[in-house]
C-alpha cells in the first residue's frame, strides 16, 4: 500500500508540477509531497485568496524569502486538477 500510494504522488507531482509551468509557474524541484510555486506575474498573496474563494486551500508563509511562493500539498489526482483549471480560470480573467 505504501509503495503504491507514494508512487501516485510522485506521479501526481510530476504532473502537476507541469501543468503549473504550462500556466507560467516557476516550480521549485521537491521530492516531497508539496510543490512550492511562484508566478512572475501574480502575487503569491492574491492567488491564495483567489483559489480560497473557490474553496481550493494552499498556504501562504508571509516570510522573508517564502513570501513570493506558494505551498501547494499534492492531494488526490481529482485535487490537483480542481487546482489546475482554477488556477486557468483566474490567470485568464
């Protein structure tokens, strides 16, 4: 069960980790089970309080070099994609 559900993750990682560049998210590299991610063109701030709106959590460290970045936890793949098209949906707007 273990080996199965960290390679899900990682998968899930990875392909989430791409999806985020495609929207122009720089990824920071992470062999956990979160990803940290800063969008050149959008505050970490307001896109926490934007995905917040849709009912979609990621934190936000209001901390000297962590400020420009997000934490996104991989979640479940439904999760990562819910993630995803909001995240499509807000840099479009």
């Amino acid at each position: 069960y273990f080996q199965e559900t960290r390679q899900k993750i990682i998968q899930w990682r990875e392909n989430l980790s791409a999806e985020l560049r495609a929207l122009g998210f720089e990824v920071l590299p992470s062999a956990a089970n979160f990803v940290f991610v800063t969008h050149p063109e959008h505050e970490a701030e307001t896109l926490t309080l934007a995905l917040r709106q849709r009912k979609i959590l990621v934190r936000h460290f209001k901390l000297g070099r962590c400020t420009p970045y997000l934490r996104i936890t991989i979640g479940l793949e439904e999760d990562c994609k819910a993630l995803v098209e909001a995240l499509k949906d807000y840099l479009s707007a």
